[in-house]
C-alpha cells in the first residue's frame, strides 16, 4: 500500500518535470537576457494607489497654469485622500467640477488660484466646501 | 456572558441607493437635488429615478415616449442608460466592500452580502464605517442592512432605508427588541425578501397577513402546506441562516443576451446579423465565466404595441458537445431563421444558454469537434478585440464595421467617463 503510493508520485513528479521545460528549445546560441525577463512597467501601478477610488479628468481652462496644470491636462484625482492645506483639489462650486489649491489659513478656508489673472474664493468653512477629490498627478501634454 | 454580546456570524446587505441615478451624480453635480430618471435601452421607459423625481409622480417602467412631452415643465432630466459607467461603478462598489470584508459576495449590479462577525455595537459601528468609505471613495449613497441570516440583512436594510432617523444603517440584533417587533407587525408579508405577490395572497388567505404572522407561523406548516423554500424564509427570519453564502459568478445556470431593438427588424438577412452579434457576445460571456454550454435556445418577439402582436418564433437546439466555441453558436442560432415571416415588424431577439458546465467537465468524442475549435478561433478574437476595440473584428455578419440601424438608441447618455480616454469629466480652471 504504501509502496504503491510511493511510486505513483514519483511517477507523477516525473511528468511535471518533464512538462516544466521553459519555453521551446532551439537550436542555437540562447538568448542571454531569457533568465532576466520581467513585465514590462506597469504606469497604473506607479501612478495610481487606489485603483477602487480613482479617477481622471481632463482640465478645461488656465487657472492653475502656476501649479504646472495647464488646459487640457489629465489629472489624476484619488477620492480616499484627505485635503490638507496646500493639497490640489476638485471642489464642486455653482454645480460645476473646479480644480484649485486647498489653503486652510487662520481658520479661512481658499480655493486659490494658480494664476495671478484669476481671483481666490473665500469658502466659510471646510464643511461649507464639497470636495471632489484630491488631485495626486497631472499628466502634462507637450 | 451577558446575552447578545457574544461574536457570532451575521451577514450584511449593502446596496447603492438610486444606483444608476447616483452614478450619474458622481460626474454630472448639476444632478445634485434635481428630478433624474434613467432610461431603458432604446430609451423606452423609466427603469431608475431619483427621490426628487419620485416626488413628482413619475414611475418605475413609465414609457419615455409619455413623459417627454411634459419633462421639460416638469424640470425632469432624462438619462440614457450608460452601462459602461454604470458596470465600473459597480465593480469599484464591489472593490470597496472587498477593502471592508473578507468575503464579499456580488448579489446584482447595486447590491452585495457580506460575512462578518462581531458585537451589535461592532457590527454598528463597522456598518457606519463602510457607509462613509462608500461615500467618501466613490460618492455613491449606500444603505447598509446587518442581520443573522441573508433575509434578516434584506429586511434591515430595507428599514435603513425607510427609516429617516437610522441614518441608512440598520443592524437587526441593535435595533430594541419592542421596535423590531412592531416594525414586522406594521411591515406585509410581501416585504420578505423571495415572497412575491401570488404567494403573498395565499399566506393572507391562511391568515398571514404582516411579516410577524409569517415568522410565528408553524415551520412544518408551511412546508406542507406551501414548499420548503416557503418554511426556510420563516426559519431565516427567527434568525437561522438557511440560504447559503455563496460567491457566485456572473453566470450560474443560464445567460442570457437579448435587446430590443431600435428599429424593428423585418428581413431574415438582418436578424441572421443580429443573432450572430449576440451569439458571439455569448460566446464571450461564457468564456469569460469558465463555461461550455450544452442547450441554445433562439427567440425573436413582436412589440405588445404592435398589430404583429403575438409572433414569438423560438428554437432550442441541444449542442453536439458542451461548448462556448463563437464559430459553433454563430451557426446554431441560424435555427431560428426559417421560423421567421418575413416583413414582420421584430422588436426584440434573444439567445438563451442553458445546461451550463466548466469546460472539460465531460469528455467530448473527436467525432463531435469541429475541426476549427481545436484553432482557437475564440481567443484569437478576443486578443484583437481587447487591443483594437469591440467592432474591430467579429465572424460573419457580426464583423460589419459601421452600427448597424437596430442597434441600441442611447440619445441622451451622459459621457462614458471611466471607460472612454476623450469622454473623461471636465474640471474647470478658471
């Protein structure tokens, strides 16, 4: 019995080990970087931490052209982030999806722009603002 | 040890409130407080719709056709179905619960169960949680429903949800035991999760009229006066778990892919097309899913509206073998072909699969291949298809590159911002 099973493992290692060879066998020199190859970068990986909380939008407008965010960028916006005092955010504001610095300064609360031609908004408290997300990239085009 | 405080198993039941209306908030915050209905493919009648817009008396299943004259005095706003938003939505629902939850268990496209063990207070406390990491991660509004067994969790999550002062989350065993028992005296047995109308009058009849009457009702009664499933609801409501927890794949025993039509179709030539668009969208599905099938079943149906009303050719084929083989299903929905009249006015078509089974599950005679699936045809495809879009390729008819007339009317979809690189949301910088 336990001679039995003994055997038909080994059998079975045999087989696998025979199946295992890597790759098909050609004749001639291998190639030297066979042992080394890895996927390729993966930019989802490096650029996105929460893939379940993250999204991309595309910039309309020069308002923020002073945080490196110009018309027509794509940003990447994670919603798991808390906003913190300089963070770029998305804030809902008159309906509309706005991109801005987050300033928390004595107790106020600015949206401020990045762009001496646009003025700063002056919110009456955190509570008051509906934040979208925090902006964590942006994708500048050249 | 004081009763109740003890760590047992309990299940929750979490679902998105106004799923397809809150997806569309997500992206479009015009939205926000205003009347919105979702519309059914071809933009036929309400199938989602907003609190605001239930307040102006608009209904579930009303045709799109009746309402358009007055949506604009009324303020309404009517979306086209978007289910590419609206299936990533899901799929980031079901993610965030995964981050909350050993096991998660997808139960439709708005809702899940999900295993926990804990206190009454734990339980709250971790129900309130996952409602704010919804909100907060994905901006969709959840209610959260936590009981003994999967009817108890449906049960309480359908009192989150009428309940004002809970705040959308209910955990049945925190709930005072007087105010649980009048809730189920006031609830009808037709809000038992699996109860539906024609039961429901037959449990009335037997005096059965509230929630409450049917969980004090005799078990065995109900099992031989009605059928064990009937006895196992009463059983899952004293709090004994009788459905099993299970995560279930998209397909369990059938798919089924049928659509309406925009226009109708009327040649045989036209809905050779249109079946084989879908059988190989079958195909699809069913390899995505590990399954062959064995029984195809066809149909082709008139609109109700219509004076072609009643013409409902259908067809089952039993396969060779178990397959999910595009070339093969292409080819047996054609049995449908000569049932069809020609110049009847077709609203609607579809393919059945049924018979469902893991491939290799039974072993197939050389006899029965078909010399082309031992070519891989399936996979081909769908390399091509993943790196040049879904109409780059397809078999026969299925392959015609410009959208076909029949195909689904979606005029008023919003952008398809998580799937689709030039339709992403704007932000303003200004």
């Amino acid at each position: 019995m336990r001679i039995d099973q003994i055997q038909s493992l080994d059998e079975a290692d045999l087989t696998q080990g025979l199946h295992q060879a890597p790759g098909s066998v050609a004749a001639g020199f291998p190639s030297p970087a066979q042992d080394y190859q890895t996927a390729p970068i993966n930019l989802t990986e490096h650029l996105i931490r929460d893939l379940n909380s993250t999204f991309l939008v595309r910039v309309a407008g020069d308002s923020m052209e002073g945080a490196g965010i110009s018309h027509g960028d794509e940003l990447i916006v994670d919603r798991s982030r808390t906003a913190r005092d300089m963070s770029v955010v998305v804030a809902i504001l008159d309906g509309e999806m706005t991109v801005k610095r987050l300033r928390l300064i004595n107790g106020g609360v600015v949206l401020q722009a990045e762009n001496p031609s646009y003025p700063s908004i002056h919110v009456q408290g955190l509570s008051e603002l509906d934040i979208w997300g925090v902006v964590i990239k942006c994708i500048h085009n050249l | 040890m004081p009763a109740g405080s003890e760590a047992r198993e309990y299940i929750a039941l979490i679902d998105v409130n106004s799923f397809y209306v809150s997806a569309e908030r997500v992206f479009d915050p015009t939205l926000r407080g205003r009347p919105v209905i979702v519309l059914s493919n071809n933009d036929g009648c309400v199938i989602a719709l907003s609190k605001e817009a239930k307040a102006l008396g608009v209904t579930m299943g009303q045709p799109w056709f009746k309402l358009s004259e007055t949506a604009d005095q009324l303020g309404l706003v009517a979306k086209s179905s978007n289910y590419e938003l609206y299936g990533q939505m899901s799929d980031r629902f079901v993610g965030v619960l995964g981050e909350c939850a050993s096991q998660v268990q997808k139960y439709s496209i708005d809702e899940a169960f999900v295993k926990l063990t804990g206190t009454p207070t734990e339980l709250l406390t971790w129900a309130k949680m996952v409602k704010e990491r919804v909100w907060k991660h994905l901006g969709l509004p959840v209610c959260v429903g936590v009981g003994a067994s999967k009817t108890l969790a449906k049960l309480s999550n359908r009192a989150a949800k009428k309940l004002d002062h809970l705040g959308g989350v209910c955990v049945w065993e925190a709930v005072p035991e007087a105010h649980r028992e009048q809730l189920l005296s006031n609830l009808p047995v037709d809000e038992v999760w699996g109860i539906g109308g024609r039961m429901a009058k037959r449990l009335i009849g037997r005096g059965m009229y509230s929630v409450k009457d049917f969980r004090d009702a005799d078990p065995v009664m109900l099992r031989d006066r009605f059928s064990v499933v009937i006895m196992r609801l009463c059983l899952e409501l004293r709090g004994t778990p009788c459905l099993p927890f299970e995560e279930e794949t998209e397909v369990k025993g059938q798919l089924i892919v049928s659509r309406s039509f925009s226009e109708p179709v009327t040649t045989k030539a036209e809905m050779a097309q249109v079946l084989s668009v879908y059988a190989q969208r079958a195909s699809e599905r069913l390899r995505r899913n590990h399954r062959e099938a064995r029984t195809l079943t066809v149909w082709a149906k008139t609109s109700a509206y219509s004076s072609d009303a009643g013409n409902e050719p259908t067809v089952t084929v039993r396969l060779a073998s178990a397959t999910a083989d595009p070339v093969t299903l292409t080819r047996e929905v054609k049995a449908l072909l000569p049932k069809l009249t020609e110049g009847t006015r077709y609203a609607k078509a579809g393919i059945g699969l049924t018979d469902l089974e893991e491939p290799g599950q039974a072993a197939t005679f050389d006899l029965f291949a078909d010399a082309h699936e031992d070519r891989n045809i399936a996979p081909l495809i769908e390399s091509i298809k993943s790196k040049w879009s879904q109409p780059s390729i397809g078999l026969g008819a299925a392959g015609l590159k410009v959208g076909q007339a029949w195909e689904m009317k979606r005029e008023m979809r919003s952008p398809r911002y998580t799937t689709q690189w030039d339709e992403l949301p704007i932000v303003h910088a200004k």
